[in-house]
C-alpha cells in the first residue's frame, strides 16, 4: 500500500493546481493500493473548500474505493503527539503525523506526497527513511 497525503490528493482533482499533471502521471505508475487517513482527507476537502466538484471527487475517491481510508484510534494519538513533538521545527502537522503513525503500524514505506522536504527527514521507527512519490 501506499500512503496518500493531502497535497496530491487535491492535485488529483484539481487541474488547476501546480502539481496536477505531475501527480496524474505518478498515479497512472502506481500499482499498489492508495491508503489515507482522515486528518489528510480533512486538510484536502479544507484546501478545495472553494472547489464543490474538487470536493465531490475527493468523496467519489473514498466511497468508490480508490482510496481506502485507514482507521486511527486512542491507541495511535500516543505515537503522533511524540512524532510532533519530535518534529516541531519543521513543524510537523496532524496528517503528516497520522499518516507517519499508520505507516509505522502497518509496515508500509512509500508515500504519495509533494511534501517531498518534511518526508525526506521524517524517518520511521525513528531510522527508516520513507520512499516517497512523486
């Protein structure tokens, strides 16, 4: 699987964003299993707000299964509160923290992000450097 993070998830949709055609290209690439979690779900319908059909497509992504939204609970907001306060000088937002968390958990390595400068020091487990797309 691979982790999706807000940027290009709006990218996706949006044809008007900076990232747009690069982001389509890295998806028609991608074999694996788009994941997410909802703190990054929540930052992309934030950063389209002003875009309904962008927003309606984000949904469409979710309910038709071509992102599967993966769960976070009590049990996970331990580990992201030390992953933000390890990484405050970035500083580090509750997505990035999320998606670092479920990774961590679940074993997964690569990323879907733009962020390329935060997810090039953010390591997980504390020594793994992510893989990061595109």
């Amino acid at each position: 699987m691979i982790l999706l993070d807000a940027g290009p998830f709006v990218a996706l949709v949006d044809a008007d964003d900076q990232y747009h055609d690069k982001c389509v290209a890295a998806l028609q690439e991608i074999r694996e299993p788009l994941g997410t979690v909802w703190p990054a779900f929540t930052e992309a319908m934030y950063l389209v707000n002003d875009l309904p059909a962008a927003q309606e497509a984000l949904w469409e992504m979710l309910l038709r299964g071509a992102v599967r939204l993966l769960p976070l609970d009590l049990a996970d907001f331990p580990r992201m509160r030390q992953l933000m306060r390890k990484y405050v000088d970035r500083p580090m937002d509750l997505a990035d923290a999320a998606l670092l968390r479920v990774a961590e958990r679940e074993g997964i390595r690569t990323f879907f992000t733009i962020d390329r400068k935060d997810f090039s020091v953010y390591r997980l487990h504390g020594r793994i450097r992510p893989t990061v797309i595109p």
